[in-house]
C-alpha cells in the first residue's frame, strides 16, 4: 500500500520537529560538565521521576511492593510504568538514565503531534479541521499575550498570582521527564488502533483492554481520561469503528484488568495520609486556591483570559452538531473531564486539577478545529477573507504558547541541575555503599543528586513531592529536623529507622546552615568527600570525647 503524504503531514511534521528541537535546546551541558536546565520548570523538574527510575535500574523490580524511596515507611502505591520503561531504554542503550530519558521522551514528544491528529480523524473529523485541532491543542493558551500588566521575565500563561493559571501544558505537563507523556501517547496509539476496527475479535479486544489496563501505572490521570471516554462511547456510539456491543465489551474487561493495579494503588494501608478540601467549586477562581486575581474575575472572563476563542469555538460546534450527532461522544466525554475539576479537588495542590483539564480540552479540541474549518465554508465572504479570519484567530489563540516557547527558547531562567561534581560523586558513593537499599538522610531539597543519581531510598525526600501524593509529612520532617541539628533524640531517630548515611552539604568547607556538622563529625565516619559534600556512615563510629565506639 503507497503511503499518501498530504499537505498537513508536511505541517506537523515542521511543528513537531520545531517543539523537540525548542525542548532539547532546553538541556545542555556546561563546560565543567554540569548538567543545565533552560529552566527550573522544565526539564528541572525531575527528583521524583529520576529517584524512581533509578532505583529500578540500582534496585530491582522489588521495591515496587516496598516503601516509597523518597519516605520511609509510606508504601509505594505508583509506580509508574513510564519509569519502568525508561529504565529498560537506559539498560538497552548502555547509557545512563539522563541520556535514555532525554532520548526516549524527545521521540515521543517528536511523534506526540502526528498521534493526536490521526486520534481526531479516527474520531470522523476531516484531516484539514484535525490538524486546526491539533495545533489549538498543542499551543493552548489565552490572551496573556495581549496583558501588558504581566511580567516580561516569566512564562505568560504561568503567572498566577495575576490571573494567568492556566499552565501552557506542552512545556509544563505533557513535557518529556514526566509519565503524563508517557500515557498520553500510550492512551491514544491503542484508542487509534481499537477505532480502525469495525467488529474486533474477542480476542483483539481483550489486548487492547489489557494495554488500557496498565495506564493505571502510566499515569492514572490518563486511565480516568480513558475510562470517561469509554463510558462515552458505549453509551453514544457513532457510525464509525466498533459497535455499540464491541465498546461496551471493550470498558467491561479493561475495567477487570484494572483492578489489581486499582487495588494496589487504593487498598494499601498508609499512616501518613492527608486530607484536603475536595469540594472546590471554581478551581482557581475558589477563594481556597489563594489566587485573589482569579477570583475576582467573573467565570467568562477568567476562562476567555485563560484559553481564549477555545470553549468558544466548541461551544458553537458543539450546539451546531446536538441533532445529527457526530463525535458527540468525544464531547461529552471532554464536559465532563471540565466540570469534574471545575468543582472538585482531585489532588492536595488545585494546580494538579490541570492535568485532568487538559484531557478535557484534547477531547474538545476538534470541535474547535470543526468550527474553524466550518467558517472556511462560509459562502457569503470572498475566500480570502475566511482564511485572513481562521489565520487571525489561529494565531491569537496560538500567541501566549507562542511566546512561553519562545521565552525558554532563549533560556531566560538557566539553572544547573546537577553538577560535575555531584555526577562524580554519585558514581563513587555507588561503589561504597553497602546496599543500594541503604536508607539515606538528606537535607531536603529540590534534585537532590543522592536520590536521582544512585536511586537511594529516602528517610524523607523534598516536600513538595510529598503532599502533593497526599503524604502527610509534618511528624517526620520534625524528626529530620532534630537528627540534622543533632538533638537529644539524634541517636535515637537513627537506630529507630535504620537510617546508614548522611549526605551533608557544604558552603566554602563549612556545613550548610541548619546541620550541626560538629554532632556528626564526633559520631561519625566520613565514607566519601568533596568540594561540596560530606558523607557520613552512619552505622560506623569515631572515637572522640563525647561518645564511645559501639
């Protein structure tokens, strides 16, 4: 069969090679060999994700059912997939776990624009309203752009504090460290395979079931996209791909097999639970995110502000396409992943809300698309001027994307991410240590190189990957605080949890304020040291006036 290249393949071909080579500019390496992020959001963003992937590869597959590696005692309840298979990519290539995920997650991110167009036309939509629909979706913003109020030296569409919370998601959610990437291609190569089918085998269905399963693991957020877009289509189906009996078998056995990892996830027994407010009626715009220039907006404004001609091109499709019909599951589907977040809190943090948001406008998203192709069949307006018009509002839908990509293009906030040192450290604390399952006391602290580079377990990690998995963190942090100042319980808390070393952070050759270097030096061997570090052995002894050798 002769593959037939059309005009908009050549379009997303050229806007997926410009988003991969703007993301890769956004990683690079410094002459000391320092590894340096174009931004402390974007690919800076990885402690958690690189603490898991590591400890698969230094590990094993066992710690999946044990304690989380960044708080001891917390079972690991996710364990994503996406890390799993990043890690098998670094076995495979040979390379370390920055060269696999960096490869690993640009191909996908390279693929990601070309999936979601054929996902819109296996839907009914035409290859021309598919790709207006993509190029929305991937530069969704508002009209940030044209607020002169906001600040030139940040993202436009991450300015909370001013009303502009509505995150451009490709730099900041679907961006390549996270699993969201992961399980949105994943979600999207199975429905685009399951929707090319007319009446599936029982057998083919059940693959395709068992491949949506595991996006329980992928990225959970993806699995309940899913789920909405199954109970959708069982109960509206459309004239294209499987019947209604097909869909219906197709949500039924995914729904089976998604229960061990359902249970996994739920049914584990925690003592550091936390509880939030999940009744949030408004998302940002509630009085309890804190965002007082949200909450002054009135709903129209906020969300016209915050995503622009979008909600009003679906809304005007979606009016237009109530008596036929077609792809009104895909609709319903995309409300109702809106209205969910619009009043409920999923996660501790409302910002988290967004990931959940963003599947809702990716199922809306060719309707928008539809409605820009409808206004080029306008027949009472010169031709010209339809395009002037789909072009004028394409590209003042696309500017506050637009110019996020440009202001990480040019590396506006550099940040080294991990340093020559701290690689070098890394690789010989490895060959010290005597377990890669050694518990590790860290000051807590955002890519922390001792996590990330060794997949050392954690008495406690940086807090902000804590409650936002709803860990609830404040007892253990106290103690933390009362080994690192060495205090009457120091010795205590450590024998309690086993705790093997200590990394101690250096600032010109003396410990890092908050730690009393003078408790460790007179308990403790140093195993290791460097211009910036010192690490303790905590199970080995010094013989000094204030202690006596156990």
């Amino acid at each position: 069969m002769k593959l037939k290249i059309h005009p908009e393949h050549w379009v997303l071909f050229v806007v997926s090679a410009w988003i991969t080579w703007v993301c890769a500019g956004m990683l690079s390496w410094g002459p000391r060999g320092d590894l340096i992020a174009g931004s402390y959001s974007i690919w800076g963003d990885w402690s958690a994700h690189f603490t898991f992937i590591e400890a698969f590869r230094e590990r094993g597959a066992g710690w999946i059912t044990g304690d989380n590696p960044l708080f001891a005692g917390e079972p690991f309840r996710y364990p994503f997939l996406s890390h799993v298979l990043t890690a098998g990519a670094s076995f495979l290539t040979g390379g370390n776990t920055v060269l696999a995920t960096v490869l690993l997650s640009l191909s996908l991110l390279f693929a990601l624009p070309f999936i979601i167009h054929r996902f819109f036309m296996a839907n009914g939509f035409s290859s021309r309203s598919s790709l207006w629909s993509t190029l929305i979706f991937l530069f969704m913003g508002g009209w940030q752009w044209m607020d002169s109020t906001l600040s030139t030296g940040e993202p436009l569409t991450n300015q909370f504090q001013k009303g502009s919370v509505f995150t451009q998601f490709i730099l900041f959610e679907i961006y390549p460290q996270r699993a969201f990437l992961f399980g949105m291609v994943g979600l999207l190569l199975i429905l685009n395979s399951w929707l090319r089918r007319s009446r599936p085998k029982l057998s083919v269905t059940a693959l395709h079931a068992l491949g949506l399963s595991l996006l329980v693991f992928t990225h959970l957020h993806s699995w309940i996209a899913m789920g909405t877009l199954l109970l959708m289509q069982a109960c509206f189906p459309s004239d294209k791909g499987p019947d209604r009996k097909s869909r219906w078998m197709l949500g039924v056995l995914t729904l089976l097999f998604s229960i061990p990892g359902l249970a996994h996830l739920f049914l584990r027994t925690s003592n550091h639970g936390l509880s939030w407010e999940i009744w949030l009626p408004g998302w940002a715009q509630n009085p309890g995110a804190g965002l007082n220039a949200a909450a002054e907006m009135g709903f129209a404004g906020f969300w016209l502000y915050n995503t622009g001609w979008f909600l009003v091109l679906v809304g005007t499709e979606l009016a237009l396409r109530l008596r036929s019909r077609i792809g009104m599951a895909l609709g319903l589907g995309g409300i109702v992943l809106f209205l969910v977040p619009l009043f409920f809190n999923l996660q501790p943090y409302f910002y988290d809300n967004l990931k959940t948001f963003t599947y809702s406008f990716l199922f809306l998203a060719p309707f928008a698309g539809a409605a820009l192709e409808r206004l080029l069949g306008i027949v009472k307006i010169p031709l010209w001027s339809r395009w002037a018009i789909l072009l004028a509002v394409l590209f003042s839908q696309a500017g506050s994307a637009l110019s996020d990509f440009g202001f990480f293009a040019r590396g506006m906030q550099k940040t080294v991410f991990f340093t020559e040192e701290e690689f070098a450290l890394a690789e010989r604390f490895k060959s010290v240590r005597s377990s890669p399952d050694a518990l590790s006391l860290i000051v807590p602290r955002h890519n922390h190189w001792l996590p990330c580079l060794t997949g050392t377990p954690l008495l406690m990690g940086y807090p902000g990957w804590l409650w936002s998995w709803g860990i609830s963190y404040a007892s253990r942090e106290a103690e933390v605080k009362e080994i690192l100042t060495g205090g009457i319980r120091a010795e205590e808390l450590i024998q309690k949890y086993a705790v093997r070393y200590f990394a101690m952070p250096l600032q010109q050759g003396r410990p890092e304020p908050g730690v009393n270097g003078q408790f460790f030096d007179s308990r403790y061997r140093v195993v290791l040291e460097s211009t910036s570090w010192r690490i303790y052995s905590l199970t080995e002894t010094v013989k000094s006036p204030s202690t006596s050798v156990r």
